[in-house]
C-alpha cells in the first residue's frame, strides 16, 4: 500500500514538474515576427527626446524617450519586423537600459 501511494505521488509530482516547466517556456517565446536586438546609443536629441542607437553591423535606429540615456549606453530591445523583409520597417516592442561600454565611437 505504501509503494502504491508513493509511485502515486512521485508520478503526480513529476507531472507538475513538467507541466511548469513547459508553462515557464512559453513566457519567453516571443511571436516569429519577433527577434532581440542589442545596440548603443550614439546620438541624443533632448528637444525632440529622441534617442539614436546603432547595433553592431550599423544599423542605426531611434526611439522616444531620452531620459536617463548617456551616449555609449547599451540597450537590449525586442524588435518586431512587422511580417515583411524589409529592416527599415521594424519598430522597437520594448526597449532596456542594459550596460555602457567605453569602447570608443567611431
């Protein structure tokens, strides 16, 4: 009776087990048309607010919200293309502070 019980409960417990962690993935995914994006800020326009970013193989974008920000700020984004090819379409979901970096700006 007491192995019955027991290989009730370890079966009940590893299928919540597996249930969360199945949750937990989900909270992560992001849509296809979603990816992340990393960049530095190397321009601030204080009277339009708006901050210039440009990611690692210079593609240069800008958003709202000056702020904080300091050129040589790094932020983490997620980017949504919008559903087409074009890059010159895509538009921030979200964007965070995310560190500085002292590597001069060309």
């Amino acid at each position: 009776m007491k192995t019955r019980f027991a290989l009730i409960l370890i079966a009940l417990l590893a299928t919540a087990t597996v249930s969360c962690v199945n949750h937990a993935g989900d909270r992560d995914r992001v849509s296809e048309s979603e990816y992340p994006m990393t960049a530095r800020v190397i321009d601030l326009n204080r009277d339009t607010d708006t901050v210039t970013v440009e990611t690692s193989t210079g593609f240069t974008y800008a958003f709202y919200g000056c702020e904080d920000y300091l050129i040589g700020d790094c932020v983490s984004a997620i980017m949504t293309d919008k559903g087409t090819p074009e890059i010159t379409d895509d538009e921030f979901v979200t964007v965070r502070y995310s560190g500085w970096s002292d590597y001069p700006l060309d």
